[in-house]
C-alpha cells in the first residue's frame, strides 16, 4: 500500500522517499534531525486527494498535474487539484482550457444533475507532472 502523502525536498530538487522523514506534532522532520527536534526546513508534504489517475497513481494536491476531459462538451484539459477552505473540499485549478474552462480558473470536480444527483464534472485523469518538476513547463 502507497502512503497518503509525498515529500518534496527544495534543496535536492527532487521526491523523496517518505520513509526518511518523520511527522511528528504537525511538523516534518527528516529522521535524522527528528530527535533533536530540527525541522527540516527544505521538506514539504503533499497530500493524497484521495483519486487515482486512469494509471492507478495516487494524485495529490497542489503538486500532481493531470490532464483530464469534461465529458459533456469533449474538452481536453489540464489543471492541478487545490484545497478550498471555505467549501471544504478539493477543486481544479485550470493550467490550461478552453471555452468555459478558461485558464486560471478554479472549478468544482463534480456537479449537480437533476436525474442523477451529484456526477463526475471532468474524467480520465491522467498524471502528466507535477507543480515542482515542470517538465513540461506549463507553471509559469
């Protein structure tokens, strides 16, 4: 089983593998600094949004990029999942849209349909990159 999270160290500019780090009291330590209490500065943790992609990867928040469809329309969109404070709940930011969707947005992840309840807004997720890496250079 994969953890819930994953570890971004700044000054290694890479992933990390959690197991060396420890969290401890909300904060993040690497396990050789956690007993004398130094925090490691340079480690941010990003969290599950509980989705996978179509691959099986686990997508987390405010790192994962994935490229995504709003099925109703065919859209092809790319975006990063962001916590929302006041609605307590996951949204998309749009990276890049179209039509609707239009960059720089933040959209809901399901919506309202009358017959159904509450449906999937935008399917087939798929990882392409993250917010750290930029291998494809679509943070600006």
């Amino acid at each position: 089983m994969t953890n819930e999270f994953i570890v971004w160290d700044e000054e290694e500019e890479r992933f990390i593998d959690e197991t060396k780090c420890i969290f401890k009291d909300g904060t993040l330590f690497r396990n050789e600094k956690a007993f004398a209490n130094e925090i490691s500065d340079d480690l941010t943790m990003f969290w599950s949004v509980g989705k996978t992609d179509i691959n099986n990867k686990k997508i987390y928040t405010d790192c994962s990029i994935v490229e995504f469809k709003e099925p109703y329309h065919g859209s092809e969109l790319k975006g990063s999942f962001v916590w929302c404070n006041e609605t307590l709940r996951y949204k998309i930011s749009i990276i890049q849209g179209t039509g609707r969707f239009q960059e720089g947005t933040v959209q809901e992840i399901m919506k309202e349909s009358r017959w159904s309840g509450l449906v999937p807004k935008f399917v087939d997720y798929n990882i392409i990159d993250t917010i750290q890496e930029n291998k494809l250079g679509l943070i600006k």
